[in-house]
C-alpha cells in the first residue's frame, strides 16, 4: 500500500519557518506546515544530496516494504533512517523523482 505525504520542492528562497537539517546540509520547511503539504527544499553548496534531489521536484510516499520498492527501482539515495521511526530513500521511476518513507517499529 502507498499513502501520499506530500510533494518536495526545490528551492534558493529562504522562507520563514525553515528548520536545519545538519546531516544533509539542508534548509527546510516541513509538508505540515501548509495546506498543500509541501516541503520546500534550500540545499547548501557541499550538501551530500545528489544532483536529482537538488533539482527536481519529488513525490512522497509512505510504504509498506521500502526495500522491495528499492529492489523494483532505480535508487537515487540510498535508504537512512530520517528520525528513530521513519526510513526513507529516494528512487526514479518513469522520469519522476520518489521519496519512499516506511515506519520503523
């Protein structure tokens, strides 16, 4: 099963409400905070994130069973555990950008 969680958008616009995400070097505003469950994405210059990521708007999804989806697709980036309950990865599939986050009991 997939449950949509929201759309990431790249971005050079520093926004009101921005957290920093010290690990990947990334300024964000979280899909919560606005209606449309955006997550705006402001990468700084050395960021560890690829090219893809730094580029090109993503869909996000909540699955079942992350590594099958990562065994049927294209990984962008490699499976990390975002906080202690939630692993996600990154993959490309007919030409769009994924993210895949799966609940870790």
């Amino acid at each position: 099963m997939k449950e949509f969680m929201h759309v990431g958008v790249p971005t050079t616009v520093a926004r009101e409400g921005e957290i920093y995400a010290e690990g990947i070097k990334t300024h964000l505003i979280t899909p919560d905070t606005n209606e449309f469950h955006i997550e705006y994405l402001r990468f700084e210059k050395d960021t560890p994130l690829p090219e893809e990521l730094q580029t090109l708007v993503h869909v996000a999804y909540k699955v079942d069973d992350l590594d099958k989806q990562l065994a049927e697709n294209k990984v962008i980036v490699e499976p990390w555990m975002a906080d202690e309950h939630t692993r996600i990865a990154f993959i490309m599939k007919d030409g769009i950008l994924f993210e895949l986050m799966e609940e870790v009991k």
